[in-house]
C-alpha cells in the first residue's frame, strides 16, 4: 500500500484505510477488457508491503512467473510515492518509468488520490489495471488458472471459499488492518481499541490453529497467505514500532510454529526481504520515527529452527506439489535473507 496517503492518517481522528480506486479484474474472459495473458501484465510490487506480499506469495505458489513479470520498488518513498531506484538508470526496465504513479497517471489524468502496491500494469499502455490488493490474488489463483504451473495448489477452493472469506475477514479487520489502527492512533482510545481487537484475534488465531496445521481445510489457502503477511513482520516492526507489545509472536509457541512452518515452505520465506520491510517501516513512517533510526534487531536465526507442526498432518500442496527454485533475478537480497 502507499504509505504516504493510504497509512499514514492526516488530520483524521482515527485511522481509516482508502478502498482501492482502481478495482478493474484481469480475467479469463476478459468481461472488464483486461484478458489472462501471458506477458502482457506486470506485477509491481514493494517486498516491505505486506499488501504486496501477498500477491508475491500467490504468484510463487501458482508459478505465475513465467506469465506475468515482476518489479520490486524501493522500500523508502520519495515525494512521488514508489519507485524503481533499484533498477539501473532508476527506470524499471519493462514499463520505461521512474516512478510508478507514471502507471496512474497513464490511467487517469491527473488522478488525485494514493499510489499503492501491489499494483497490475498492462505493458504495452502502461496504464494501471488494478491495485485492487484484496481481488488480485484471488483472481491470481482463480481466473489464471491456464497459466498455473504444474502441481500448483488450489489456494481458494470452492468447497471451502465461504469459511475462507469468513476467517479473511476477520484477520483483516483486527490483525492486517488492527496493526495500523494501533500504530497510527491519534488518541489513547483509538489505540486502546485496536490493541485489544488485535490481540483478542491473535488469541483466538492461537487457538485454532493448537489443533490443526492450517486455517481452513487440510491445505494452504488464501487465509493462510493472508496471515502470514502480517505475522512474519510482527517481531521486526510492529511489535516496537506499532506498539503491539502485549508480547512478541515468537513468546506464542502456536503462532510462532505455525508462521516458521510457512516460512519454511517453499513460496513464502524466498520472498521475505526483512532489510526492505525494517528500512521502509522505520524510515519512512516519520511522524512514528522522526530520527529514522532502523533497529538492528530482532535476531532472525530462529526463522528456519524446527517447527513440528507437520505432526499435525496436512497437506501444503493439497494433490499438487511445492514450487520450483526462485527465478533467476527474483532472490531476495542477501541482505534481507534469513541465514
């Protein structure tokens, strides 16, 4: 998401979180007049954002790929909001641009509003498709599927969809987004509020989830993307940084088995930069962190330590199989790995 306009509250009483503005769907039948097809989209994404992460994560599992081309932005904004200064000549090398908002503009002449990730580009116009964060990975794992590897996973299975969307729902209301409304609080009470959704969830979260290895069905799912977005930046940033600090994810032996153990799995960890997320967190949120100072901490080793939970059954894949190796160009930094 953008952190300057969609994050960051501005004069406003309580924290409140902007709809997406462009809501257009890629689909199979091209019913919104973005057809599926191979090459011609791309995915641009901030590996901080964990908005964006989540269409990292689905994009690995599904093996998108091949089909739809990837640029990762800075982690810290300027004036103009994400851009392409990790590239060579500061230009993504696809799209031709400097910043993305050129993707907005290209779409809406002088549009007025935040310029967000995850965001869908069609490259041969360079207009913004979508930036619909909550509709792209489900149409990722539903109306690409001609272009899924083979093996991948059904992430948002039919039999299954109206719990999934249920569980969503609430971790987006009291833990994706119950982060932010306790980090940007205005007020006291607004904080307070927000502190106890959230741990209230992430309580009822630790429960569930004592019992079986996933959070809907035997198999990963779009709930457990979801998550885990959230979860694995939970000790660096929002633990200290957001004030969530009842205690850390990693003192609740049952989430912080459940997060290590999709960490571990293929798809999720290889797209985990943890320099991007504490860089960005730390030294674009000013009014949080006005010296911009990034903590060296936590220690990450614990990350790839045994979880166990594979004693609870299940199935990652359900009948397909793990992801193949990362892309090459596609790694996250050494920096920002776990070693």
């Amino acid at each position: 998401m953008n952190t300057a306009d969609q994050e960051t509250p501005r004069e406003r009483k309580e924290f409140r979180r902007s709809a997406p503005h462009f809501a257009d769907r890629i689909t199979a039948d091209g019913r919104d007049g973005w057809p599926v097809a191979a090459g011609r989209y791309r995915l641009v994404v901030s590996r901080a954002c964990p908005w964006a992460s989540r269409a990292l994560v689905s994009r690995r599992l599904l093996g998108l790929e091949p089909a739809l081309s990837l640029a990762v932005t800075d982690p810290i904004q300027d004036e103009r909001s994400w851009r392409f200064t990790l590239d060579p000549g500061d230009r993504d090398p696809v799209l031709g641009t400097r910043f993305l908002s050129e993707a907005y503009d290209a779409r809406e002449t002088g549009y007025p509003g935040g310029v967000s990730v995850p965001a869908v580009v069609d490259v041969p116009s360079g207009q913004l498709v979508t930036n619909d964060y909550h509709r792209i990975t489900l149409d990722l794992a539903t109306e690409w599927t001609a272009l899924h590897r083979e093996g991948a996973p059904d992430l948002y299975p039919e039999e299954h969809r109206d719990e999934i969307d249920d569980v969503a729902e609430g971790i987006y209301r009291d833990v994706n987004n119950g982060v932010y409304r306790a980090g940007f609080a205005e007020h006291q009470h607004s904080y307070d509020d927000a502190y106890r959704r959230l741990f209230a969830r992430l309580d009822e979260l630790s429960e569930r989830l004592a019992t079986r290895r996933y959070l809907v069905g035997d198999t990963i799912t779009e709930a457990d993307i979801r998550l885990f977005t959230t979860l694995v930046r939970f000790d660096a940033v929002y633990h200290g940084h957001f004030k969530c600090n009842r205690n850390k994810l990693s003192e609740d032996p049952v989430l912080w088995g459940y997060v290590r153990d999709l960490f571990q799995t293929p798809g999720f960890g290889d797209t985990v930069d943890f320099d991007h997320i504490k860089r960005h967190y730390y030294q674009v949120h000013t009014n949080i962190n006005p010296r911009r100072i990034v903590p060296l901490g936590p220690d990450l080793s614990g990350w790839l330590t045994p979880h166990h939970r594979e004693e609870l059954g299940g199935r990652p894949f359900g009948d397909g199989t793990a992801p193949g190796p990362v892309p090459d160009g596609e790694a996250v930094p050494e920096d920002g790995r776990v070693a």
